[in-house]
C-alpha cells in the first residue's frame, strides 16, 4: 500500500490544480501556510484532521476522496483503518477517533 502522506498529497495537489488554485490562495483559505501546503503536495506532511475537514470545504469534495486510493478491494475498512491508524501519531489518531465520533454523531 502507498504511503497515507503520498495518497493525500497528491490528490490536495491534483484538486486544487483542477480548481485553478494557487498554494498561496489554498492556504489563505484553509489558514495554513504556503509551506505547508507545498509540503502536504510533496508528501512530506500528513494533514490533521482539521485540515482535512478544510481542505475538503474549499476543494468542494469529500474526505474520502483524499482516501481514493487505498484498495478498498483487497482490504476490508477495519484493516484499511488499522492501516491508516498506524501511519499517524497520537495527536493524529485522537484526532481521527474525534473525527469519526462527528460522523456518528451526524446520522
């Protein structure tokens, strides 16, 4: 499986290049740096979940289109989540636990 830092990284890249959007402007809009987006794009960093969320409201897209990638086909969603989980630090997996609480929550 590819890394969770490449999947994300190059669909925020791809959207937002669809969209016409400057790393500057995205970062505006997301209230990030332009350095953090570049290093999002180049795989370097792992979004939070927060800025998932934000990308997803100013993209116009999903979450999980940021996920596309991962072979829902050969893995079932626990061993796709255990995946992802492991990829993440403490901070990043707390925030993945709140973010899941909120789409409970949402039904």
């Amino acid at each position: 499986m590819t890394d969770l830092r490449e999947i994300i990284g190059q669909q925020v890249a791809k959207r937002r290049k669809e969209l016409n959007l400057t790393q500057k402007k995205l970062a505006d809009e997301t209230n990030l740096t332009k350095d953090q987006i570049s290093k999002i794009e180049r795989c370097l960093n792992l979004p939070s979940a927060t800025s998932l969320l934000k990308f997803s409201q100013v993209l116009n897209t999903s979450i999980d289109y940021f996920f596309h990638q991962i072979d829902s086909y050969d893995n079932t969603p626990l061993e796709i989540l255990t995946t992802i989980c492991h990829q993440l630090n403490q901070v990043q997996q707390h925030e993945l636990i709140k973010y899941a609480q909120y789409l409970i929550d949402k039904k």
